[in-house]
C-alpha cells in the first residue's frame, strides 16, 4: 500500500491516476485502489471530496446546459421574431434553433428500435413461460413509454 500522507507524492500521483481512470469510466472504487495501490476507502473519500465526474457524466452536463441555454435564446428569438415577422435576420436565428434543438433529440429510428426490443423481450418471455417477468416487464414498459412520450413528443 502506498503510505496516505496527502503530502506523499506517491499518494498524489495515485490520487492523479485514480480520478483518470474515474474520468474514463472505471468508476468502482475497488478496481481503482487495485490499481493505484491504496485502500478503496481512500479513493470513496477522494471521489466524495474531489465530486469526480466521468466524462459521459460531463457530457451530458455540457448537454443539458447547451439545450436551456438553446431554449432560453430560442424563446427570446420567437418574442422578438413575434414582433418584426419580416426581418429576415430573425427567420434565419429561428431557423437555425429549430435544427439545432431537433438534433439533440433522439431519431426516429432509435425510438423504433426501443420499441422492438421491448416487443422481443415480452415475445422471449412468453416463449420461455416466464409470466413473473413478463408481468413485470410489461409494467416497467408502460411507466418507460410514458416517460419518453412526455420527454420527446
């Protein structure tokens, strides 16, 4: 084991590696002590303190922020577009928010595939006679297709 004195700089630079591997999605804390060699205590500490994030996680921050502030300018484009229909200038700004907002939802095509793997997970269930988990999936599907109704129609 590494000796854990945060002056250490063995310990700093496996604290630097650990939040590597954290940031590329090794996000077990024991596959990380393994690695760096100390306690998987010392690396749930350096995550909690640290708020290590993975870069998916960062990601979809970045997203989530890019699409309000996309809303918040879209918004202020329709008002300013509702007062001066004929300035061409707005039409384009309008334009250009509503492609850029219609790719950041999911395609069609992935809706549809959702739909046909979940058609197939009940169709192998009632093949196999697994009513328990056929009952239940259908459940999960009903509360999952209102979630994504609500969320992208």
């Amino acid at each position: 084991m590494i000796k854990t004195s945060p002056n250490a700089t063995a310990y700093r630079h496996a604290k630097k590696i650990g939040k590597e591997l954290y940031e590329n999605g090794v996000t077990d804390a024991a596959a990380i002590a393994r690695n760096v060699g100390v306690k998987p205590a010392t690396v749930k500490k350096w995550i909690k303190i640290g708020c290590w994030i993975t870069k998916d996680e960062e990601g979809k921050d970045v997203r989530e922020k890019m699409l309000i502030a996309a809303d918040a300018a879209l918004l202020k484009a329709f008002e300013r577009f509702e007062n001066e229909p004929l300035n061409k200038d707005l039409q384009s700004l309008n334009s250009m928010f509503k492609a850029f907002l219609d790719r950041m939802k999911p395609d069609r095509k992935i809706l549809e595939y959702i739909i046909k793997f979940q058609a197939d997970v009940i169709e192998y269930c009632m093949q196999t006679g697994n009513n328990t988990l056929r009952k239940y999936y259908q459940e999960v599907l009903v509360d999952f297709s209102e979630f994504l109704r609500k969320k992208y129609v």
